[in-house]
C-alpha cells in the first residue's frame, strides 16, 4: 500500500500548475551583457564534460594520483597546457594512514591546504524556505579564494579526499560543485580519484606525503567577480523541481528529465523496501539485512528509521527513480569511482554484479534502456546533495550528461507540506503553491512530535530563485528580486 498525503485542500492549484509546468527539463541560457561585460550563460550540457575512457588520460575533471604527481614533481614543466599559475590543491581532511596524511607540495607553486566541506555549504533562504548546505554566496565564495590565495582564472585546482571514504567523497564533490557553480572554468578543476590510503602504491609512493598542510596564506585578491561566466544552471531550485515533476510516480522516459535519488532504497521507499547492504538495524528498524539484491522489511510499519533530520515525511518526488551513491564507488580502491563502462551501463539502467540497478516507485528494477536516455537532463538530489555529488560528478564530470543539483534536497522537499511540527504549528498553510507534498509518495511522520520545526521565509512567495538571484547579482552588480505573493512564475522559464 502506498501512502500519500491528503492533497484535497490545494488540489485545484496544484494540478493546475503542475500541468501546466510539465515538461520542463531546463533549457538553455541566454548570455547576460551589464555595463559592456558579456556574462555567458552556460546550460547543463556545456558545463558537463565527458571524461576519457582512462582516467589516467584525464588533465581536469577527474584525474589519477599519477597525473597528480607528474603535476606535482614538476609544474613549470608538466602543468596542462593554458594553464599558467599555481598547483592548488585542497583537501577535505588528513590522511588517517600514518605516512599518507598529506599530498606533498613544494611550497613554491604547489600547494596542499586542508579545506574541510563544511567551509563550502551555506545555510540559505530560497525565499520560500530556509535550506541548510547550500552553494555558499559571493562573499564567502571571495572569502575562500583569498583564504587559499586562490586566482580561479590562471590556477589548477585539485579537489582531494585526503583519507577515502563516502563522506569525504561527497565532501570532495561540494567543494567542486560550489567553484564550478560560480564560475571556474572545467580546464582548472579536477577531482582526485581515490583517497590517500589507496593512491599511496596506486601512482604515488610514501615520499609523495607528509605530516602537515601547507598555512593557508589567507592572501587572496582575486574575487568570483572576474569570472564572466553564469553557471548557475548547475542549481536546480525548488522552483525548477516543480516545474519538472511529472503528474504520477511513473517513469517517464520522453520528457527530456531524469530525476535520480541518491538515497537508499529504505529512505525512498519510506522504509517499504531495503537493498542489499544498506545499513540497517533489525533490533530498532524491523528490517534485515537482504541476502537478495532487494528485499522487502519484517515490518513495513516500523518505519520511521528511514527519516533524518526531524523530517514531516518521507519518500520521494515523483517521477523520481532510485539508485544510491555508494554503487559508483569503488570502496577497495581507496572509495575511486568504478570504470567510466561501468557507470555508463548503470546509468542506462543496467544491473552490477549483485543485480542492484536503477529501481522505480514499483520498487523493481526498470531494465537496460530504460534509466536515462540520451539527450535527458539529470536532477539529482539525496537529503542535503552531499550523496548526489557523488550522482552528479559521475553524470556532469564522467559521463558528459547535462547535471543538475537540487541543492534544497529533501530535507527542503520533505518540509514542505501542511503538517504541524512539534510546537503543533503548520509547516506550511494549506494554499501554498509550494506545498510539495501534492506531487510526491511519501509517508508522513508518525507524530508531530518528531518534526523539527523549519525556517518558512513566505509561504506565498512569487518564486524560489531568491539564492540564484542573488547569486547572479553579485557578480553583475544588479538589482535582484526578493519575490512576493502569488503562484510561481515562468513555468518554463530560467
């Protein structure tokens, strides 16, 4: 059985502009020209890049701890062709491995600084509502390239997990998301395949670490201002994700829109389903571990184990299909990411080896051919994109698939709805357009008294762009738009 929130109080409003924004997948951009400047305005597929067959060929997007330390021995020489400052590289933390806490710089062109992911999220209002671990703004942005004297223009800058591991894989994507979002150019930013405990003996030895990072300068001059480029497209917002819902929890395969959760199949399936080797606990959540690739919970009502965060309910948006993020790493080769064949046939809907593969809201598996198809935009979330970075560096940086982040994520998604949290105050009052829960499955909070309260800016607010907006603004200088009341605007627009 499927449980859905009552949608009667909105359903006029909701089917109205759910209709009538179907079909929307994104779109192109159209350049931006303030005070003679020409601010392109790139769309997901030119921000994407396809990566070699071989990640050792790779000199951006993602590269091979041998790349690095050819960069590394010598730059003035072996640095990649238009690329004429220094070698950056950041790390997301320490190496844990005595001996590997650190890629080695030469503290003349090459650099290593422990730059933690914490640094690069946000907590933003669209103008709807308050979201945690957002792309950060303009100002902290510069605060960033000062800090590790950092010129996004004429610098290489390497994103590194230091110690391997899920979280500082997804650490290492929001640090690369949030510079490619504002700006700097896929010929000066690539990812690190692998963390230090795997890369030492996988193309560097122990004399490529040490013990200490290099002091960040705190230096800087150059702000994301110099970058005349909009990518902000990389964002999907809370009002890009309504306007690409479809008008049932189908997968649809023609309307130019993949919708990917990051998730496990536990969250997305509100606790009706679990997948092998998801973490689970048979004493607190009545599910087991599955000796199968899928297997169904020993009580699927007990099911408040799959919520996080004081959540009001839990599932997903429809439309949306389910594989999680951990199936793209390889967590014996220091968490890398599995060969670009691999991804690609997973991407198409193909199975690996224990038979998990892209699932649907029927919670079986959709078949070779039938994930994503050419030419579709992906949207790829999980409960804060931290997971999806992992999804959309393998479709934006490995794949070459037009990406977008919604950067909200469910925790903003699952929020909005007209539920009481636990001071019995409604979320969000039943005529808001953007209740989100008129296009979703989900299973609600088995009390209100588990739902954390949220930050509402304005229930009514003519749109959700308010991040992006401003975004646009600081690097142009121009006025931006706050939004009122009324339904959202533009339903196909940018």
């Amino acid at each position: 059985m499927q449980y859905r929130i009552d949608m009667r109080l909105v359903a006029m409003s909701a089917m109205a502009a759910s209709l009538l924004l179907g079909g929307c997948s994104g779109g192109g951009g159209s350049d931006n020209t303030v005070n003679g400047v020409v601010f392109k305005v790139n769309t997901p597929a030119e921000i994407a890049q396809v990566s070699a067959d071989d990640y050792n060929a790779n000199v951006n997007g993602l590269i091979t701890a041998a790349t690095l330390k050819r960069w590394k021995d010598d730059w003035a020489n072996q640095r990649p062709a238009g690329i004429p400052g220094k070698l950056v590289i950041l790390q997301v933390s320490a190496g844990t491995t005595a001996g590997t806490e650190y890629i080695k710089p030469n503290g003349t062109n090459v650099f290593t600084y422990l730059s933690p992911s914490s640094e690069w999220t946000q907590t933003r209002s669209n103008g709807v509502i308050e979201s945690v671990s957002m792309v950060p703004d303009g100002a902290s942005m510069d605060a960033l390239l000062k800090k590790y004297n950092i010129d996004p223009r004429n610098d290489m800058i390497v994103v590194s997990m230091g110690q391997g591991s899920t979280g500082n894989a997804m650490g290492q994507g929001r640090i690369w998301y949030a510079l490619r979002y504002w700006g700097v150019d896929k010929n000066n930013l690539a990812i690190l395949n692998g963390g230090n405990q795997w890369i030492n003996a996988n193309g560097m030895t122990a004399d490529d670490f040490q013990a200490d990072a290099s002091v960040a300068p705190n230096s800087g001059t150059i702000s994301v201002k110099s970058l005349a480029v909009d990518n902000t497209q990389l964002q999907a917002t809370l009002d890009d994700m309504l306007k690409i819902i479809p008008s049932s929890d189908a997968n649809v395969l023609n309307d130019g829109v993949f919708i990917w959760d990051a998730r496990n199949l536990g969250q997305y399936s509100a606790g009706q389903m679990v997948e092998l080797g998801e973490d689970t606990d048979s004493d607190t959540t009545g599910s087991q571990a599955c000796t199968t690739a899928y297997c169904a919970p020993l009580n699927p009502n007990n099911y408040m184990w799959s919520f996080q965060n004081g959540g009001a309910r839990q599932g997903h948006p429809w439309g949306t299909l389910q594989l999680q993020f951990t199936r793209l790493l390889d967590s014996t080769k220091g968490f890398s990411y599995l060969p670009k064949t691999q991804l690609a046939s997973l991407l198409a809907g193909g199975t690996n080896t224990q038979g998990v593969g892209f699932v649907g809201s029927n919670y079986a598996l959709v078949g070779q051919g039938n994930a994503y198809q050419e030419g579709d935009t992906i949207y790829t979330y999980c409960e804060t994109t931290f997971r999806a970075m992992i999804t959309g560096v393998v479709g934006a940086v490995i794949l070459g698939k037009p990406t977008r982040f919604y950067d909200g994520a469910m925790i903003e998604w699952s929020s909005l709805t007209y539920t009481t949290n636990k001071n019995g105050d409604y979320i969000l009052p039943a005529n808001s357009a953007w209740r989100s829960d008129v296009v979703s499955f989900s299973r609600p909070a088995t009390s209100n008294t588990l739902v954390n309260a949220r930050t509402i800016t304005n229930p009514h607010s003519s749109n959700a762009n308010a991040i992006v907006n401003a975004d646009k603004g600081y690097k142009t200088g121009e006025a931006v738009s706050t939004g009122g009341g009324g339904l959202p605007g533009n339903p196909c627009g940018g």
